[in-house]
C-alpha cells in the first residue's frame, strides 16, 4: 500500500473537475483542497490550533528555508516536522527547487544540482536530487516533491526544453535515492508555457509511475489564459487515479479555474503574505483595511463569513490594529483570509457532489468585481 | 448599589493578605488577580480568545492611548471598549496620568491639568480631569482610575508634597466630574518614597469615599525595599471594604510581596514586553529563548506548565521562531508569560484559602534563583 493514495470519488459531467480524497498517513483530506503555506515551519501568524478550527486539512512547508533555518537534522531529532510544529494533520514540502532557482546571481545550475549561497548569511551550499531527498526524508512530510529544474517567464523553447528534460532525469535520481516507506514522492510536470514540452514532461513522468504529479513553473509571470491552456493540455494526460497539484497558485479565481481543470491540491503564499499587508478577500473581490473609509466602519470585514474575525470583531477594530501596528491586527486578517479560502473549496466540493459546480463559478463571478489580486 | 464592590472572603491570620471578589458589571473576578495590560485596546499578540482561555478575569487598558488613536468618541459609537475590542470581562482603564507624565519636555503641568503633545504626531493637546473624566466615561471600562500628578524618583519632598495635594484636588475635580452609574471611579495615593505624605494622601482620599483605591508613583525606579515600606505604612489606612490596586508591578516577587502587604490588584506591560523579547518566566526564574544551550532542547518552557504553549511546543521550537523572526514565536511567550502570573496568583489564592500562603511564598522562593526580572 502506498503512502498517500488518491480516491476519486466523483467526476464532474460538465468540466474536468473532480470530487475526492486524499488519504496520508497523517489522516485523509477531501479535494479539491487549498494548502496553507508554513515556509519556515509555521503559517504566519497562525497557532496550529487556530489551523484546525479553520478546518485547514494538509498544509505545505519549504525544504529550503528548513534546510537554512533550523537544518534538517535539527528537524530530525525532533521526530520530524509534525512532532516539531505541532501540526498533527498531513503535511506536504516543496524540494527547494523553486527557492533555490528565485535566489538569482546567488545559484549557479549544473546536470549535478543547484549550488547555491544562503539568503541568510551567504554560505555556499549544493543541492543535488539526492541530497534533497535526504533532507526531505529528515523532514518527514507526508508528501515530498521531487527536486526540478524551474524557468522564469518569459523563457525560450530551446532552455525551456533543456530544463524539463533535466527536469525528468533529476525525478529519477529523486526516485532512486527516495526510500521511505511513509512518505509519498510527487514529481513535478515542467515545460514553460510550450504545449509540447508539457507534453513530452508528462510522458516521461508517468513512465516512472509517481504517487502524484504537481504541475510547476505556472504562476510565475505569465499571463493566466496561457496558464489556464497549460492545465487544458497538461492534465488531461495525467492518470486519473492519481492527484494532481498545481503549485504555487491561490487566488479565489485561479482556484476556480484550475478546479475546472481537473487540479486536486493547490498552494499560494498570497492570503497570509497579503493579509500582513491589510487587504482581505470579501465576495466583492478585495478590502484594503486601512483605507479612511473603513474608520467608523463597525461591520466585519466579509459580511456573509463566519470565521472567528468576523463573527468578533469590525473593521473599525481591525484598521485601528494596523494603524497602531498590533500584532493581533495580521493575526486576525490571515485567519480571514485562510478561511476565505479554505470556504471556497469547501464550497466547491459541496457543489460538484450537487452537480452544480459551474453554477457556483458563474455564480462566484457575477459577485467578484475585484481586479487581479 | 454601586457599580462595582468588593467582597472580603477571608483575612490571612499570618499576613495582611486578604482573599477577595470584585464584583463588576461585566462579571466577577477573584482577588488577589494580576490584569494583562492591553495598551491600545488590544493585549499585544493576543486575542480576547486566548485571554479567556488562560484565564484572565479583568484586563486593563490605557487612556491616553486609546484617546490618541483611535479617539474616545470612536470607542463610544462602537459601544464602548468591550464591544469595540470584543472583550466580553471586566475592564480598568488608567487615566493616563502616569502616561502624559512619562512624556517629559513634551508635557506642561498646571493646577488645570497637563498640556502635551502627542507622541504619534507632536498635535498639542489638554488633559484636565474633568477632560479625562469625558474620555474614561466614553471608553466604558468597568473601572476607571482618576486623573492623577505623578513624580518621577528621586523627588524631593516639596515638589512630592505639592504633586501628592493637586492629586487630592484632581480627584476631587474627578468625583464631581464623573457621571456614569455603571462605572466605578477609584483614586490614586500618591506621595512618592515619604511615608507622611503617603499617610496624608490616604487621609484626604478616604475622607473622598471612593469605591477603591490605586496606590501609584511606585515601581518608577525606587528599590523595592522602599515600595514595600511604602505599601505597609499606606494600606493599613486604606478601608478594609475597599479594593487596593498597585499600579503597574507584575514580576513575580512583586506579587508576592503585594499580595502579603494586602494589596488585591495589580498591573503591568513586564510580562508581554519581556514575552515578546523572547524572555519568559519559569519556575527556577527566567530563560533566555535564543540563548544557544537551548537549540536542541525539545522540552517545554517550563517543565510544571500546563499552558497552550507548554504543552504543544519546544523550546527548539520556539527558539527557532525567534531566530527567523515569526509571529507565532511572541505568541507564544506571551501566552506563557501571562498564564505563569495567573496561574502563581490562582496558587496564592488557593494558599489563602488553605491557610498557607506564607509557606507557599517561602517555597516559592527557594525555587526562583533569578536575578530581577
């Protein structure tokens, strides 16, 4: 039995969505699911309890930022990450590999690996396949990705090409130095924004048979048409028995539309990063909380939510906190804007199982007058 | 029936300690009791949740901040400072005596009141006590304290003389000012470090009949030989009937000693402040959380604590928050701190009860090995 499998449980009749589970050594969680991001072993602002009564189910972290601050093997011994943050649900890391790419003139890529210097304190490091899947095992999540070769965007075919391809040999090395019976091993789909390089990447990932298939290099500059084409001629090619993650992405539409897609588990560092900054996902799109106009503002920020924020407190409250730069100002936004989200899945799923998920996208829409966020 | 009252339990036969109950509109609390501070109407990194959940029966915050931002008639349209920052107990706001003081060149003092200037944006502005009385009565707390002259120490005697009778004259002008029957307005003993001046001022404000009284212009600075001096020559005059409040001490000895001299209330910012420095009480004293000893120490903060923080987390775990600068880090502290108070003043209260709080002192004691906290 592997270590995290995937339940179909329900496909749409009229998208490619799909209703399921995803069942972890650390409990099952239903799909389509947003993942929380706790970059360096916490979600910013977050207690894991606070995690939990937002009805967070699997959480993402970040091999990179552990691997610096406070090391792998520090991790280790304290048992692995769920033991070290308290987090008792699953959890799944990232490989570096996205991390190590954005440190620009501080990496430099060869077939071996990524050498690469701290953004901390400069110290020079390598990251190969093999020696993120030690450090991934000394983590212990649930699900670990394997270690790929990202590109910018805009990149060129031939680049692109040599990436992805390099990409696939890196997935195999992952997969040959990956040996731990409890975690599941995921590889990552590549090829820019050329329809037959994402192709060709597929291909050669299925031929080595992964628990799972993240889908990278999106979100990272182009424009979100080409993103969605991607996932119209990525997907449909992966296994249907298996999960599909599309990295890095969590916007209230991106989510929509990557569901629509056939997309099982997404990621994004948005709503906690923008929360810190004071702006909210409401069903009209976005607030800015310390707009002068929110001042004698006593309503809650969402006015059809229920999160703890919401039911408690006003936007008076709230931008007061972040005028005077307290602390249980982010606290009270992040925990909005987690549960926004982690709402919209839930909401999602209860309409595939109802047959009626495009209605609530049509739906979703005709509120959401907010530009990009 | 005034709005709030104190109901004597018990008088310690070995000490001047004096188990209690406050009585306030928003609920009683037991005394002795130690109030977190909430500054800006909020107690800093945490939520009204979490005070509830360790606890805290009364929280205090202060007047001349919240009157700088958000303004009191803002807190008066959102229905007070309860409604306003969702805190459903009792409230004892300061008068932003000690405050306007504290701002040195920036403040004038006259037998009308203090002129100053704000410390967020150099805008002049005028507390008198009657000004003060229409801010306080805005704000709503339970409890409000009057507008009172303090001194910095050293003073000498003619100046402590003169600030302790126009304190006696403001809290005159404060009586007759304060118009709110569901708010109790307690006075402050001034009279620095002189134990006639602390007798006189006793004298004048008992012949006032308050419902309580603060004792303030202590912990500024004086060793705390003299404070306590000064709490045995000042609360033996005070009514038995009435609360005595110590302004602004919360270490842990201090408790002990307050709470042995027959003090019921105290306040101060040491335990979130230090919390948020990463230092926290334990039973032998302090630790240093980014000190290098505990980088691998996955014990709790303090091995007999039952608090949130203690039993889910290491202090590796808690040491590497610090060290990458996450929010949850200060949480947790702060968390801790505040429930190692008050959990020592439910301990000394059960001792009370019991008949044995001086030996619970004196044990105390032989386990706390710090220097001053």
């Amino acid at each position: 039995m592997a270590a995290v499998t995937y339940e179909l449980i329900k496909e749409d009749a009229k998208s490619s969505a799909r209703l399921g589970r995803l069942h972890t050594p650390h409990g099952s969680v239903d799909t389509p699911v947003f993942m929380p991001v706790g970059t360096q072993a916490t979600v910013k602002a977050m207690s894991p309890q606070e995690l939990q009564e937002i009805d967070a189910g699997i959480i993402l972290s970040n091999t990179y930022h552990l691997y610096i601050r406070p090391g792998h093997e520090l991790i280790r011994k304290a048992g692995g990450l769920h033991s070290f943050m308290a987090w008792p649900g699953p959890i799944l890391t990232d490989s570096g590999g996205f991390q190590v790419f954005s440190l620009g003139d501080l990496r430099k890529i060869s077939e071996e690996g990524v050498e690469f210097r701290s953004h901390v304190d400069g110290s020079k490091h390598l990251f190969t396949p093999e020696k993120v899947m030690e450090i991934e095992m000394a983590l212990g999540p649930d699900i670990a990705m394997v270690f790929d070769e990202c590109v910018s965007y805009p990149a060129d075919y031939e680049y692109t090409k040599k990436a992805m391809e390099r990409t696939t040999r890196w997935a195999r090395r992952c997969k040959a130095a990956h040996d731990k019976k409890d975690q599941a091993l995921f590889a990552i789909v590549q090829g820019g924004v050329y329809k037959d390089l994402r192709e060709q990447s597929v291909q050669e990932l299925i031929s080595l048979d992964f628990p799972g298939y993240g889908i990278g290099g999106l979100s990272v500059g182009e424009p979100k048409p080409l993103m969605y084409e991607m996932l119209e001629t990525t997907v449909p090619l992966l296994p249907v028995g298996k999960p599909r993650y599309l990295m890095g992405v969590g916007s209230p539409d991106c989510l929509l539309e990557g569901v629509k897609r056939g997309i099982d588990m997404f990621d994004c560092v948005l709503p906690t990063r923008i929360a810190r900054n004071g702006t909210v996902f409401i069903k009209e799109g976005k607030l800015v909380i310390r707009n002068a106009q929110y001042k004698e503002d006593f309503t809650p920020l969402d006015h059809d939510c229920d999160c703890y924020t919401c039911r408690n407190f006003s936007r008076a409250y709230i931008r007061h906190l972040f005028n005077t730069g307290e602390i249980l100002g982010l606290r009270l936004t992040t925990i909005h804007n987690l549960y926004f989200l982690i709402r919209l899945m839930k909401d999602i799923r209860e309409h595939l199982a109802a047959d009626t998920f495009l209605e609530f996208r049509e739906e979703f829409y005709r509120n959401y007058l907010a530009d990009e966020i």
